[in-house]
C-alpha cells in the first residue's frame, strides 16, 4: 500500500488529509507531525546554507514523514524560487538514502491539470477525475470557510472576556471539520461554529490599537516559523488584519493582482514575485485605513520581499506611520523577537495616548 504524506503548514493538513484520503481510498495518508526545534534541526542539518527558511522547514517535516512510513511526498510549489524547490528537495532525501518518490504538483507558479492528472494517476492507478472535482470542490469549501473564522478570530482574540474561548472552541471546530463527509455536513458545521465563536463575549474599547500583518506567505501562515506572533499580539489586546491564506493564493491572487497594480502603480510597475507587490499595495492600503502599525515578516534570504522592504518603508514614511520589519531563520532568537515585539507595542501605546 502507498503511504502519502506532505508538508505541515499550520492547521492547512485537515483539509489536505481530508482529499487525499477521499480521492485515494487505496493509500494510507500519513500526516507530518507538527514542526517543532527538531523538525529545524532536520531540515537546517540537510540544506544548502543560505537558502531561504520554508525549504529548510518543509524538508524537515518531509524527513519526519519518510521516518513515519511514507513513500511517496507531495509539494507544491510557489511564484518564486520555491517552484524550483522540490526536484532539490527530492535529490536530498535520495543523496541521505531515502527511497521515496517526491510528486510535485505546481510548478514555477503554474498549474497544468493535465499534467496533475498523470502525476496522480501514478499515486493510483484507479484515481478518479470525477471524485477529485466532488472532493476537490469540498477541500476547497473547507478552506475557505477555516479562513473566514481565521479572520474573526485574529479581530476579536484579543478582547475575549474568558481567557482561552476562541482557542478552545477553535480547537473543537478544527476536529468537527475533520470528520465530515459531505458539503452539507461541512456547510452546517461551518455555520453552527461561526455562531458560536460570534457569541463568544468580547471587550473592544474604541481605541483599541490595529496592526496589520504583512510579509511572506509561507512564515505568515505557519505559526510556528513566526513564533506564534499573533498569539502574542492577542496578549497585548491587538486587533489584527492579515491579508495571505490558502484562500486568497488559490482564488484571488490571480485576479487581485491588476487591481493591486493599479491602486499602488506610483511604488511599482512589475511583478516583484511572490506576495512582494500585493505587499506593497497592503501597506498603503492600511496606512490609508488608519491602522497604527505594520509589522512585515518574512524568511531570511527572500528576496521578493527584500526588494519590497525599502519601499514599504518609503510608503508608510509617507503617511507617518510605523513599520517593524522580522526576518525569521532557524538561529532567530525567540527572546529577541518578544523584546522588539514589546517595544513596539509601546510605542503605538504611547501614540495612542498622543
């Protein structure tokens, strides 16, 4: 029996696990632990020097996997040097002595389905184009519908009155999320959820202080290569705006990006890969919203968001407003990042009262 795994990305595996174990009920789906020091260990052990953060975190929990029992590794690449990532990735894991097979399913930022089709069919010779699209168009419902609470709790965490309610009954909805079997299942557990979080008692003064979340798509949405730095805004009573998620990657990149182009076409004129140009129209976007801060995080050696850097700073220059930059690798100090953190945070305190 094939034994599948892929990548962990924060709480992104339900509805991975959920398609995988629909659309190859022959193979056994095999779910990458949770990244932990271990996993950095791995991966940082194994990788080239000064390539950038999430290759070093994914082939850590690739390894992890292998050591689980899989066989056979899904990666998707990404709109910049990720895409290229997972043939070296694969010679890696041979040149360690791992015998598995590494399926890539975009590459260089591109999807071709027929190409999918074939590399799918080599997982099961029995996989099914009209189970994929039903399965398919649930995952995809599933994410979207995680995201949309993601984004009401990251307003509304911060100001709960009973400590540990959205986490709670996130956690709750998460294992209810992985244990339906339809879409209208999935849709009335979405709904009764989504109730239940907005019933949950909050506290937000008028002159609650904002930050906006802004930076590389992959250190934003695992919360462990950011340190849990949302968590840690929560704790300081933060409402906070974030704009990359599954959601917006696979639905409305693509569609966003003219519209980006146009609103911020004084800052830049072509692609800058990745999330670097709907970055840079993200920070004039929250400067002009009035948010108090941004903080930009990304992983070390990303160069997209590099060349973004200094015209963020030029943006909110401009509109006389505060940026803290964070560039994550596997050597960052967790201490370092709670201190500037903290001053940050004083600062707009500080502000605010002004």
């Amino acid at each position: 029996m094939t034994k599948i795994a892929f990548p962990h990305m924060g709480d992104y595996y339900i509805p991975a696990n959920y398609l995988l174990s629909h659309i190859f009920p022959n193979t056994k789906v095999i779910k990458a632990p949770k990244i932990t020091s271990k996993t950095i260990e791995l991966g940082t052990k194994n990788s080239p020097e000064f390539i950038c953060t999430p290759f070093k975190y994914t082939l850590g929990t690739m390894i992890e996997s292998i050591n689980k029992g899989a066989d056979t590794l899904i990666q998707m690449g990404g709109g910049c040097r990720y895409g290229y990532y997972a043939e070296l990735q694969e010679k890696i894991l041979k040149d360690l002595g791992y015998n598995c097979k590494v399926i890539n399913l975009v590459t260089e930022g591109t999807t071709n389905f027929k190409r999918i089709n074939n590399l799918l069919k080599k997982i099961d010779p029995k996989f099914s184009k009209i189970k994929a699209i039903y399965h398919g168009f649930i995952t995809f419902k599933m994410v979207k519908y995680m995201d949309q609470i993601d984004n009401y709790i990251r307003e509304n965490i911060g100001f709960e009155i009973e400590k540990g309610s959205f986490e709670n009954l996130k956690e709750a909805m998460l294992i209810a999320f992985s244990r339906v079997k339809s879409y209208r299942k999935l849709k009335k557990t979405y709904q009764r959820y989504m109730h239940k979080f907005k019933n949950i008692k909050v506290h937000k003064p008028d002159n609650r202080i904002r930050i906006g979340i802004i930076g590389e798509l992959y250190t934003i949405m695992e919360p462990f290569s950011n340190y849990f730095l949302e968590k840690q805004l929560a704790q300081h009573h933060i409402e906070i705006k974030r704009f990359t998620n599954v959601h917006y990657l696979l639905f409305e990149k693509a569609h966003k990006y003219k519209k980006y182009q146009q609103y911020a076409k004084e800052y830049f004129k072509y692609n800058m890969g990745a999330d670097a140009s709907d970055n840079i129209a993200r920070a004039k976007y929250l400067c002009e919203k009035d948010y108090d801060g941004i903080i930009h995080i990304k992983s070390s050696f990303c160069t997209p968001e590099i060349g973004a850097m200094p015209i963020i700073s030029n943006i909110v220059s401009t509109y006389q407003k505060p940026v803290l930059f964070f560039s994550f690798d596997s050597a960052t100090s967790e201490t370092g990042i709670k201190t500037r953190l903290e001053a940050f945070y004083d600062m707009l305190e500080m502000r605010k009262e002004k």
